[in-house]
C-alpha cells in the first residue's frame, strides 16, 4: 500500500511500482508528494505488455533465450547450454507453456529424473 510519511522535515512517497519493487521519492511539501503518489498509482496501474508471447512453449523460450545470451557467452559455454537444454529439460517440459510451470511442478520433474537414475534405469547406469 502507498504511504506519504514526513521524515527529517521533508515527505517520503512509499509504493510498489509495476512490477512490484518498492520505491521512495522524496517531496519538499506535502501537496508535491500528493501528486507523486497520484501519478505514480496510475503508473502502476498500466497494463504492460509481456516481452514474449503468454502462450510460448519452453521449448519455443528456450530457442528464443539461447540466440538472446549467444552474443554474451562463449561459444563453448552455449553449445553446453544447449546440449543441458536438449537432454535434460526439453524432454520433461518441452511442450509445456511457460506460463504453465509452477516450481512444485518442475522440482517434481526433476526428482523423476534423478530417482529414475538411481534405480539403475538410466543408460548410464547399466
């Protein structure tokens, strides 16, 4: 919840911006950190939109986010991205949207995985 508050003589607007992060600013009057609290509410309430589409798949994220980090990363460092990406990951949760995953839901996933591996299932346990 917003708040102006008077601290050291002068008046500190509280809020959470959009995305959440909260934020101070610092008014000289009380009727100046009334209007900043005005304008920075309707700020957050505008909708923005998502950089990617709501409806992408992992498999479709993962393609888009290794050619975003390729020109920050050695070469080597996104092959092994991308082998991790195609034999661990993609094969769990591939076909799933990305809005869909919830933390449970991949940990889940992942402990398949590992126990399958320890049961003397995996190729490269035999």
């Amino acid at each position: 919840m917003a708040c102006i508050r008077k601290r050291r003589g002068k008046y500190v607007v509280d809020y959470r911006d959009g995305a959440g992060i909260r934020r101070w600013v610092t008014c000289e009057t009380r009727r100046e950190a009334e209007t900043v609290l005005l304008e920075k509410a309707r700020e957050a309430r505008q909708p923005t939109r998502p950089v990617v589409d709501p409806n992408i798949t992992v498999s479709a994220y993962a393609e888009h986010w290794l050619r975003e980090i390729a020109v920050t990363i050695k070469p080597k460092t996104q092959k092994s991205y991308g082998q991790a990406l195609r034999l661990h990951i993609l094969p769990a949760l591939g076909p799933t949207k990305v809005r869909m995953l919830q933390r449970g839901a991949s940990s889940r996933s992942w402990s398949r995985g590992s126990s399958r591996a320890r049961s003397g299932r995996s190729p490269k346990a035999r």
